[in-house]
C-alpha cells in the first residue's frame, strides 16, 4: 500500500446551503475566500467570477437533483463570456450549461427527494482543483469539507496542471471508474479518503460520503422565523393601535380645551354686555 504525507488548508471555496424545499426554492450562496480568482459555477445556475472576499448567491427549484456546484481556476473570458479555464471548464463558457471538465472538486446535491430528505456531498471522483467547504445553515444538519493539500500531494500519475486528477480520468478502467458497478477501494482512493474523509473518493464510497438534511427540520426554523415575523408585526399593530388611541384622545383633549375657550370667551363677552346694560340704566 502506498504510504502519502499530510497537509491541510483552510477550505476557502465556501458554499452554504438554505435548505428550505418542500414548497420553497433552496438558496446557495457562494463564497470565495481563496487568495485569488476562482469563477463559479453551477449546474442549474450558470457561474461567475468571484475574485477573493465575493461572494455569489444561487436559488433553486425544490426537487432539483444531480446538480453541482464546482469552482474553475485560470481562467479567461471575452466580453461575450467565452473562454477557457485550466481546470473545471464548461465548454468554454461563462455561464455553465454542462459539467465542468476533471479535475475539478464538486459539491452535489439533490432536494426534497426520498423521506423528504436533501442529499449533498463532497465529490472527488472528478478530481480535486479547489479546498471546499460545504455548510448547510440549519443547525441541525453537519457541514461537510475537503481541506487537504491535495494538488501538493498528488501522486505523479495523477498530477495535472492547476489539479490533481481521479483514476479514473487518467487510467479509465473498470477498476477506477465503476462502470460494472463492482469496484472497490483502492491505493489512489485511499489518497483521496485520507485526506478528505468527507468526500467521495471513488463511484462506490456511499456510505462514509452522502449526507442528509431532512426538509422538515429547514421548515421548523423557517415556521419559526415566520412565528417570530408574525410576533413582530402583532406588537407593531399594537403599538399602532396604541398610538392612535392616544392621537384621538389628544384630538378630543383640543376640542374639550377649544370647546371650554369658547364658553369661557362667550361668558366674559356676556358679562361685559351685561355690565354695559347696567350703566347705561345709570
């Protein structure tokens, strides 16, 4: 078995997930901490560029499946968004319409789908370009991330410029890539699986590599949020109310104190008169 060091980085192709799908779209936002230019992309979704400290948000539809999200790194684009990247490209395109080309780290996901559970994950069996970290924001689902310095770790076979590739890219036999679907583990896989024991290392590492979000755990927090919303606007309207029974009884406090002014003017006018009465008698 071959033996391999080890070294990590801090995942900084960031991706946070609001998995609110049983009737809502789910929100993906993109986060570029890397320090330099990683160009988005996603399946549904498109790309873009994000140079470090941006960030790019995605919605989807609920029940979307076999979807990606991968970063491409060196890449250049004309004004009509055509062009090449080193690793990760789509056909030469800007906005994505296909996979990305290996080596390229993907995070897959499928919503809202069997027990109305959200599947996502970590995938190398394309490869590896970028360090990842995959976070959905409910607190009751586990983020996953491949943070390992895996391009300056690749065994020789496997290098690649700007990546390091899987097997499978490189040997394309049934033992690495899956195609009868019997394969197992191997030397170039437990590379992979060393390093990034979140992620898939090849076609068959389901069981350590798929992970879940139940939808209904996203809805609790969304019906809370809209309880709290809900509460907000209750107190808002109370505090309406009250400030418009205070405006009507100053209102009515003004026609009481004009009212009074009123009778007390008409009763020294009265008086007057009345003491003007009196003198003229004298």
């Amino acid at each position: 078995m071959a033996s391999f060091s080890y070294f990590s980085l801090f995942p900084c192709f960031l991706l946070f997930a609001h998995f609110l799908t049983l009737t809502n779209a789910a929100t993906f936002e993109v986060r570029n901490q890397c320090p330099y230019t990683v160009w988005a992309a996603a399946v549904p979704g498109g790309g873009r560029r994000l140079d470090r400290g941006q960030s790019w948000t995605i919605t989807v539809g609920a029940g979307t499946k076999q979807a990606r999200i991968w970063g491409r790194t060196n890449c250049n684009f004309d004004g009509a968004g055509r062009g090449r990247c080193q690793t990760g490209d789509c056909n030469g395109l800007l906005q994505c319409q296909a996979f990305g080309q290996p080596p390229n780290t993907l995070a897959e996901y499928a919503l809202n789908q069997f027990n109305n559970m959200d599947f996502f994950d970590i995938s190398l069996v394309d490869g590896f370009n970028v360090p990842m970290d995959f976070s959905p924001v409910s607190g009751k689902c586990r983020g996953i991330r491949c943070a390992a310095d895996i391009n300056g770790q690749c065994p020789n076979q496997l290098r690649a410029p700007g990546g390091c590739n899987n097997p499978c890219t490189v040997f394309k036999t049934d033992q690495y890539c899956c195609n009868s679907g019997s394969c197992v583990a191997t030397d170039f896989s437990r590379f992979f699986k060393q390093r990034c024991a979140d992620a898939y290392s090849y076609p068959k590492d389901d069981q350590t590599s798929t992970f879940t979000c139940p939808v209904e755990s996203n809805l609790k927090e969304l019906y809370n949020f809209q309880s709290q919303i809900k509460e907000l606007l209750k107190e808002k309207r109370a505090n309406r109310q009250e400030m418009d029974h205070l405006m009507k009884q100053l209102a009515e406090d003004k026609v009481i104190r004009k009212n009074m002014e009123q009778d007390r003017i008409k009763s020294a006018v009265q008086e007057e008169l009345e003491d003007e009465r009196k003198s003229r008698k004298h």
